[in-house]
C-alpha cells in the first residue's frame, strides 16, 4: 500500500504530465489521475473545461482518497487571473474536502523560492494565452516578464510531440538579448522537463518548467521524500 496518494487533474488529451509525475514521484506515493475533456489549447476550450468538466473530474478522483488534488493546466489556471485560479481551487477544496493547488501557483513559488525578478517564458501557447500567463506571473508586482513567446499550437496532443532540441533552440531565439535572471517554460504537456537542463547550460540561468514546479509543489505539500530520476535537484 502507498503511504499518501495525489489526486492528478489533467486536461484529456495530455500525455506527457502523468509520465513526468509516475517518473517523479517517491515510490510510496501513489499516483491517481482524473482527465478533463479538452483537446484544443485555446481560450475558448480551456474556458469549457474550466466550466463543464473539471468540478466531475475532481469529484471522481476525490474517491480515491487523495491527500492532496493538482490541477495540471498551467495555461487554465491562468486564464481567469489569479484571484479566480485562488477561488477555483478553493471551490474544489470545499466539495471534495481535499487541499487543492494548481500548477499556476506552483509555477509561481517555484519562481519565487528562486528569487527571481526578470523572467523570460516559452510557451506552446497562441498569444492570448501567452497574455494569460505573464499577467499571471505579474500579478504579485515582484516578477517582471521580460520576454514571452509562444509557438502557436492549438491541438493540445500536438504539443507533446515537440522535441527536447526544438524547446532549446526556441527558447534561445526568445532570450536572445534579453537579461533575464531564470526562464520559465509553460505547459504540463510539454516535455520541458527533459529540456530544463539543456536549456540552463545553453543559456546559463536557471530554469523552472510547469510539470517541474508542479512535483516540488507537491513534495512540499506531501512532505515527502526528495525527486526521484529526472526530474531531481531543486524540490524543497
């Protein structure tokens, strides 16, 4: 039997956040994930999972008995700004009686634990939701996005298929002359994880990624055994 249980909710159509999570997570933790319909990476569709499908999926997944829920759509947790992120969880909080964090907030202490000011962000994003996110990560007035840029994908199963070598080299074009003291890379389906340290030895700052940020977030909500594999070396 696994010692604590994590409630995983992730948009339908992802593939890469719960291979992340299975790969991170301490083997007595157990994994337990509930999907939300969504196969579009648009305002449009995410705003529809937000409203329709989300609240059932947590619902179901709260019969597991998790100790703590995820919600794992960094660009939907930003859709709404943050006040609505912080009411949103809160409302599953208070159905399912389960604490609730979503990755945008994780993706935003994780920033902060580094102490970070100018951050630059690479996105799979269209630029209404790329607007999302800095507005997001600006909300608290000590994070300054110095340069944003997306790459225009709106099928979500899409954006997994994105190789390591295809984010570095997409986040260098980005960064290029900007001073910028850590990146961020958005998106639970993205495989940022295998390209966070290529990407910090390309460019030489650190560099925090949704689906990373989101397994410190839980460790320090579990109180659980430090990172395992690959996506070791900075939970706290």
């Amino acid at each position: 039997m696994k010692d604590q249980r994590v409630g995983l909710l992730i948009p339908s159509s992802n593939t890469v956040m719960e291979v992340d999570f299975q790969e991170g997570l301490p083997h007595e933790v157990g994994l337990h994930t509930a999907r939300m319909f969504m196969e579009e990476t648009t305002p449009e569709a995410e705003g529809r999972m937000l409203d329709e499908f989300a609240m059932p999926a947590a619902m179901a997944v709260a019969t597991a008995r998790p100790d703590f829920i995820l919600f794992g759509c960094t660009s939907a947790g930003a859709l709404r700004g943050n006040a609505f992120d912080a009411e949103f969880c809160g409302s599953i909080e208070a159905a399912t009686g389960v604490e609730v964090v979503s990755v945008i907030g994780a993706v935003g202490s994780a920033i902060r634990r580094r102490r970070a000011r100018r951050v630059g962000v690479v996105t799979p994003y269209v630029t209404a939701l790329n607007d999302k996110i800095a507005e997001s990560l600006e909300d608290g007035g000590d994070i300054e996005v110095a340069a944003i840029d997306g790459m225009g994908i709106t099928e979500n199963f899409a954006i997994a298929e994105i190789g390591t070598k295809a984010i570095v080299e997409f986040a260098q074009q980005t960064f290029d002359g900007h001073n910028i003291d850590l990146a961020f890379v958005s998106c639970t389906n993205l495989h940022g994880i295998d390209a966070r340290k290529p990407l910090e030895a390309a460019i030489g700052v650190p560099v925090v990624t949704s689906n990373h940020a989101a397994l410190e977030e839980t460790l320090r909500r579990l109180t659980a055994a430090p990172l395992r594999g690959r996506s070791a070396g900075e939970a706290a």
